[in-house]
C-alpha cells in the first residue's frame, strides 16, 4: 500500500525583543517554496524536508508538497505573512486525500496573533485533515514546547546536535514512526512537561560533554523502554518573552503499550534532570578580554591556523540585528593586520559601497542602525571596497548542506587591516561559502570573527586553532538580566529562585 503524505514547513525562530518584524521578503531570503520546487530544491539536502523525500523514497510514499517557508531568526511574523502561508496550504491540500502529515518547525515561532505560531498551525491544520490523521514533526532543539500542544500532534522528534548536523537523519526518524502509525502498529501520542526555567541544558550544546550530553543519555534510557518512541530534550529560547518560554522534555509513546501517566512519570523524570543541572552553563568572555586574546594568538610561533572569535551577543541566528559594532571596534583597536569580520548587515552601506565600486576608497557610518542603543552604536571607518557580490551562495554545510541562501547585495569593505563582509540580508556565519561570496578564504586568515553563538563551530571548527565566545551588548546577549520579560510564567529561575514542585 503506497500511502499519501502531505508535507509542509513553517520555520522561523521568533525574538519578540526585536523591534523588526518578520515578512514574505524574509522568508524568501531563505526560502518559500511552493508545490514541486520543495523537491527540486530539497532533495539531497541535509534538511529535515531533505529527510522527508529519503523517507518517500523509503517507504514508498507519494509525497503531497505544499509550501516549504523558512526565515532567519527575527521578530514575530507579520499577520500578512501568516495568512498567504494558511491560503497556500489550503489550495495545495484542498481535495487531497491523505493518510499522513509530515509538518517542519522551528518550535520557537511566534506570530503577530499567537504567542506559539506551532499550535496556532496545527489548528489550521487540523482543521484541513480532520482529528484521526496521524501527523508527525520535527522540531530545533531550541523548542519552547508548551504542553498543551500534544493534544493537537501525534509525533515530535528534535534534533540531538548543536550545531544542528543531524537535520535529515531527525527527520528520519519522525518519518519511520509516522509509517508505522499509518500502518496502525502503533498508536503514538506525547507527554510534554518543562521545569520552571528559562534556559538550561547548556543551551542544548553538544560539541562536548555537558549538561545536554548527560540529559541525552538518561532520554537514550527511557527511550529504549518497551512502548517508548522517542524522546526529546528541548533547551527552549530565551530571546522570546512568552509564557511557554524554556526547556522540555517530550516523549512520544505507543498508547497501545504504554499508559500516558507513566508517559508522563518520565518526562517530570527529564525535567527534574534538567532541573539538577540549571548552573551547568557554559560561560562567555567579555568584551575587555578580547585584546588579550588576539595578543596572545598572534604572540605564538607559526600560528597559521585562525583565531575563531564568535561575537556571541550579536547572532542573527537568534534573531540579532547582526549589526552591532562593539566587537568590531574593540578588534580594530588591537591593531591586527590580518582578519575578517562577519557578516555585518547594513544594506544602507552595502549600497554606498557598490555606488562608489570596486577600488574605491570610502568613510562610511557602519552598524546600529536598528536600535542604535543596541550593540555599541555606529562607528565611522575608512576603507576600500574589494569586492561585491549578488550574495547568493549555496550551503557547503555540514549544516544546510546543498540549500540555497541568499546574504542579499554584499560587498567586502578593507578597513585597517581586517576585511569585513557587509551584507544587506541578515545571515548567521555558519558556513564558510558566506565569506567565500565576497572573496574572503577564512582559513587564510589570523582572526577570523563570526556573528555566531554555536552554530558556526560545524562549518569553522575544523579550520580552528582555538575558538572562543565573546559576549557584547547586542540583542543576543548572554544576560538574561537585561531582558524585560513580561509574559512568561511565574516563578521561573534564574529571574526567580524556587524549587521544582
């Protein structure tokens, strides 16, 4: 029996401190794709839809494309956005007969009319395909899951990686299970519980052992219990003030064997594992550190690999503004002869600079141009263009490996010794084909600075003789103290003290 499946992305990471807020030219940054062109452009790729067309391919599905909508982390989604997004999976999905649901989130969306634009989708959803059809998602690790979602989805597996290499092979596994529920050898549901916390799990890294590693063994544990499908650890996001904001555990079980208390039992068991771990957080340096750090870098004998320096505070991976100066301006006092910065997004720049041409020598007003509060404010610099660039690139990976992306107009600015990609369309640094775009060969540099908190490690790690984080005063700051939250629940640590009831 060949089963039909619908399959359909909506994908953003939601930072409700940013004052931007997210539309169909962010989405089409990254990608819209429509009916046919998902296939087109996802097959072979290391993506979660990637993933689901191996799964067809698998088991024999005819896959029902529908609308496949990612955008770079930011505000919220604009009502505008949402609403072509519901119209085009209605006229793709009307008069569909189907025996599945393949759905890819971000699990930390949020738009102009929901606080959790995951529950918000699946009531659409639901309503298109009736209660009984078994519907399966993937999910980011940085999940802000509320509880109240398993009433409306069957199956949720997250990725087990930061940085995310293991987009494909989650989607793997939600696809396997959504067969075997198609097939009615299981009947899957979820028990989803989140301790009072914000963030924790070490911020979900894996890169190394600690706090997520050790929580991934004990969820490996029950996971290989009789009736247990899969389980998962979400370190949630903290950039988004609402009420479901931190960590979780979600497991998903076979009803057929497993009765939804002790469902339940284990995931408070997850949480209370969570819990025991809150202060085991990696730390971040601060600005004052870094002069000392490129010294001491630039003071050893053949030091021909690069300095990885990740502007932590300003990742636009966690909907950032990637426009904040502060590292950039402590880095141009220390000096060095031989670095590169990126990607710093200022289109207002980025089209001076392509006016003036290549060669051309310019001052120009970089950076802060969002909120000019956030992030050091802007700084006046003279350089010289060295190249410019559509911005298009493909994705070497190991994440995203062979989608297309886009840094919009960019151009590589020469200022004092370091050479800076400028963009016009936000784009974490997590792959090296970005500064590639604009000539710029990261391993043939000293210092090489990233706006990245994790992600960037799978993509730069390799090149690397030694990384380190340094934290400023962009949106994406490590403190958790300047943030002004409003919505989430109450007691939650580390704003409040308690203990888990």
């Amino acid at each position: 029996m060949s089963f039909r499946v619908a399959v359909l992305e909506f994908n953003q990471e939601t930072n409700t401190f940013s004052k931007l807020k997210t539309g169909f030219r962010d989405f089409e940054a990254c990608h819209y794709f429509v009916g046919a062109e998902i296939e087109t452009h996802c097959r072979g790729t290391n993506s979660e839809i990637g993933g689901f067309i191996d799964c067809c391919d698998t088991y024999g599905w005819q896959p029902v494309y529908t609308v496949a909508a990612r955008a770079e982390p930011g505000g919220r989604i604009e009502e505008a956005m949402r609403q072509r997004f519901v119209a085009d999976l209605h006229s793709a999905l009307d008069g569909e007969r189907l025996d599945g649901v393949f759905i890819v989130f971000h699990g930390a969306m949020c738009t102009e009319t929901a606080d959790d634009a995951q529950i918000q989708l699946l009531e659409v959803v639901r309503g298109i395909v009736g209660s009984e059809l078994p519907i399966a998602a993937t999910f980011d690790l940085h999940a802000n899951s509320a509880p109240e979602m398993a009433r409306l989805l069957d199956i949720a597996v997250s990725f087990r990686t930061y940085p995310h290499v293991d987009m494909a092979e989650c989607a793997h596994k939600a696809g396997a299970l959504l067969e075997r529920a198609m097939r009615g050898e299981i009947r899957p549901a979820l028990a989803i519980r989140q301790p009072p916390m914000l963030n924790g799990c070490n911020d979900g890294r894996t890169t190394h052992a600690c706090a997520m590693t050790e929580l991934l063994e004990i969820a490996d544990g029950i996971a290989a219990r009789d009736g247990m499908l899969a389980t998962s650890i979400n370190a949630g996001f903290y950039d988004a003030d609402i009420f479901n904001t931190g960590p979780s555990a979600v497991i998903c079980y076979d009803r057929n064997r497993v009765a939804a208390e002790d469902a339940e039992a284990e995931a408070e068991r997850l949480c209370r594992g969570i819990w025991d771990r809150r202060e085991h957080q990696d730390v971040q340096l601060p600005l004052d550190a870094l002069p000392g750090i490129v010294a001491a870098h630039l003071a050893k004998d053949g030091a021909g690999t690069p300095l990885v320096i990740a502007d932590f505070s300003d990742n636009p991976g966690c909907g950032a503004y990637s426009d904040s100066t502060c590292v950039l301006a402590r880095l141009l006092d220390t000096g060095v002869r031989n670095a590169a910065f990126g990607a710093l997004c200022d289109p207002e720049v980025v089209a001076e600079l392509i006016a003036a041409g290549i060669g051309a020598t310019r001052e120009v007003t970089l950076g802060c141009k969002i909120d000019a509060e956030v992030g050091g404010g802007p700084i006046t610099v003279k350089g010289r263009v060295e190249a410019i660039s559509d911005g298009r690139i493909v994705f070497e990976g190991p994440m995203f490996q062979g989608l297309p992306a886009t840094m919009g107009p960019s151009v590589r600015f020469h200022v004092e010794g370091i050479d800076i990609l400028i963009c016009s369309e936000r784009q974490q640094m997590l792959d090296r084909n970005l500064f590639r775009a604009v000539g710029i060969e990261p391993s043939d540099y000293q210092i090489v600075v990233v706006k990245s908190q994790q992600h960037f490690r799978a993509a730069f790690g390799p090149i690397a003789s030694e990384i380190v984080e340094i934290d400023g005063t962009g949106l994406s700051s490590a403190n958790i103290g300047a943030r002004k939250f409003q919505r989430v629940r109450r007691p939650v640590y580390p704003l409040d003290h308690g203990e888990l009831g």
